[in-house]
C-alpha cells in the first residue's frame, strides 16, 4: 500500500489551501501597513500598478488585479482624490485612462515596499531559492491551466 501524495491529503483541497495562505498573506500585509493608513484595495491597486508600470490603462490594471471596472473605479477615484495617482488620456486610444503615480504616490509606493518587502520575508523564512524557484514555476503552469480551462470551458457555451 502506497502513501497518498502530500497534495492529495490537503483537506478541503490543494486550492483551498492556497485561498488560505493568500488571504493569510493579505491579512498580515493588511497589519504591517496599517501604520500607512491605506486600505487593502488601495494598497493592492497601487502595488499592481507599480508592478504593470505606470502608464498602463485602467483595463490592464483591473485584468491585473481580476476585478471589475466599477470596483477599480471607485478605488482609483480615491486615490486620485488623496493625490496619490493621476489617469491621462491614452494618446492611442481617446477613450482609455492611463494611470500615473504623483510624486506622493511614488512616496507611498515606496513605503509600501519596504512593509511588504518584510512581510515576504517573514513568509519566506526556511524555504530556499530553489524551493521558492520551483514553487514560482508550478503556480504559474497551474495558472496557465485554469485560464486555459476557462477559455474552453466559455468556447463550449
């Protein structure tokens, strides 16, 4: 008799397990930028957009982040209202914002960076380069899947 995979044995699920951890690594960016004063989704929305890099239009930055158009609106209205981002008009296509840091969102970016960068730390301590390599590289095969699944999944509706 063989043991069962150690993936096989994650109660509910491997997903469920990874819904855990992420909402587990959230919650403890959520108290490591507390100090901030910045919410969840305008430190998300500004981190995506610092890691799509500015100029990047509204649509890429919601895709980014898969949430919808009204949620990311309504969070960029408020950081453009704290003078955090500014949207310009694309000049390829008139009807699409890009987002841009100002130089207060850059500060805030930047102080996002070194809490977030600790907590990554803190989640990182006792696994290896290699481990975290190879991790990287099966939650980016399994993403391909899923976003594959879904493509053949709508084709067949």
């Amino acid at each position: 008799m063989s043991t069962p995979s150690l993936h096989a044995t994650l109660k509910p699920s491997m997903g469920a397990a990874m819904g855990r951890i992420h909402r587990l690594w959230r919650s403890a960016i959520n108290q490591a930028v507390a100090p901030l004063g910045i919410t969840e989704a305008r430190w998300a929305v500004l981190a995506h957009l610092d890691k799509l890099g500015e100029g990047c239009t509204q649509q890429q930055l919601a895709s980014e982040l898969a949430i919808e158009m009204p949620s990311l609106t309504r969070t960029l209205n408020q950081l453009q209202e704290q003078g955090l981002i500014e949207r310009r008009r694309s000049p390829n296509d008139g009807r699409a914002h890009c987002l841009w840091f100002t130089p207060a969102g850059r500060q805030q970016v930047c102080e996002l960076e070194v809490h977030i960068e600790a907590v990554r730390q803190t989640i990182y301590q006792g696994l290896t380069d290699a481990q975290l390599d190879a991790f990287a590289q099966v939650l980016l095969q399994m993403e391909d899947n899923v976003r594959s699944y879904l493509v053949c999944a709508e084709a067949d509706q």
